[in-house]
C-alpha cells in the first residue's frame, strides 16, 4: 500500500502489512485489540476485506480497486472500534414526546446534537435520515442523493422511530466527518460516498 494508506491510519492502529494481506488492528490505551481486526487479501480477483472476531472470518466483499478497497477498511475501522458517543439523556427526552407538539418538541432535542440537514421528522429528505408514518406505526429510512431508500426501521412505535432517526443522524453526520477525511487522500472515493455509507451503517 502507499504512503497515503499509512498515513491514514498512522493513528490508533497497528497495521500488519505483508505481499498480498494487510490486518489492521485497534490500539486502545496503548493495548492491541486482538479480538477483533480488519484484513485484506489480495487475489487476482482484486481486494477482499474481512471482519475477522474471535476467531471466525465474515467477508465484506471484494473490489478490484485498489483506493477504494482502502476507504472501505477505514471506513469499517472507524465504524468498529471508534464508535459515536450517544447521549443517554436525549434519547430519554425523546421516549416521553407525545402530543400534539410532539414532532416539533422531537426536532428540538434532535437539533440539539445534530444539524437539521441530517434528519427529518416530517417529510422525506435527500441525503438525510427519514421517518414516515405507516398506519399509525413508523418506517425510519435513509433518502439517498438519487431517492433511493435504505430502511432501517419498519413498523416502530413513534418514540422509538424517534430514537432510531437519533441514533443514525449522529451516525450520518459522523461519516460526513470520516469522508471529508478519507477524500483528502483518496480523491477517487468522491464517487464512492452512498456505497461507503452504507459500510458505515452497516445497512
């Protein structure tokens, strides 16, 4: 890999680099995570990324690019080991919403922690995490760029499709952050952004 790759995960990460794998491991406090790591094997069919825990291998996919196999194993790196610190608390504040006000009160907490672009409550959105009402229950949803949906949640209850639009929007905003990182080294991965989403949110 070049010196873009290594840069990119200069930190908290050991990367084991070898002639046709790379594993990738996560430092915390200054220990290896050993059982949980990202690999990489190269074939001549391109790129195939693993999630190897405790032992057993999940295949990720392969992908002939090269740069674009990178993005996808940072992607999953952030995503498993370095999380989104959730507040508890709003997530409380949602669950007691009910009234007639109760979308607008929802917005509020929402807004709180995350820009409005990410989500909405009422109609759907592009590029923003969605919630629709089914008959009284909730569908929470993904509108891509071109009006593609990536469901996340059907036949909720309100208060819970409230905490899910939560949950996913400080998600989203998160990976527009890892993006805006990635692409810096990896300009090609800017026609990558929905695909590399979806790594994020595991959807």
């Amino acid at each position: 890999m070049n010196n873009e790759f290594k840069r990119l995960f200069q930190k908290n990460y050991k990367v084991i680099e070898e002639i046709n794998s790379i594993e990738i491991f996560y430092i915390n406090c200054g220990m290896i995570e050993q059982e949980m790591y990202i690999k990489c094997k190269k074939s001549a069919l391109g790129w195939t990324i693993f999630k190897c825990v405790r032992g057993n291998n999940f295949e990720i996919g392969t992908f002939v690019e090269e740069e674009y196999a990178i993005c996808v194993m940072y992607v999953l790196c952030v995503k498993n080991f370095e999380g989104v610190k959730e507040n508890n608390n709003l997530k409380r504040s949602l669950r007691t919403c009910e009234g007639e006000n109760a979308k607008v009160q929802a917005t509020q907490i929402i807004e709180s922690e995350c820009e409005l672009k990410y989500f909405s409550l009422d109609k759907p959105k592009k590029n923003a995490i969605c919630m629709e009402n089914v008959n009284g229950l909730y569908n929470t949803f993904y509108l891509s760029k071109d009006d593609s949906r990536v469901n996340i949640v059907s036949d909720a209850t309100f208060n819970r499709a409230l905490v899910v639009v939560y949950n996913f929007s400080i998600l989203l905003k998160e990976f527009n952050k890892i993006y805006t990182q990635i692409t810096k080294h990896y300009s090609t991965c800017k026609n990558h952004y929905e695909k590399l989403l979806r790594y994020y949110l595991n959807k």
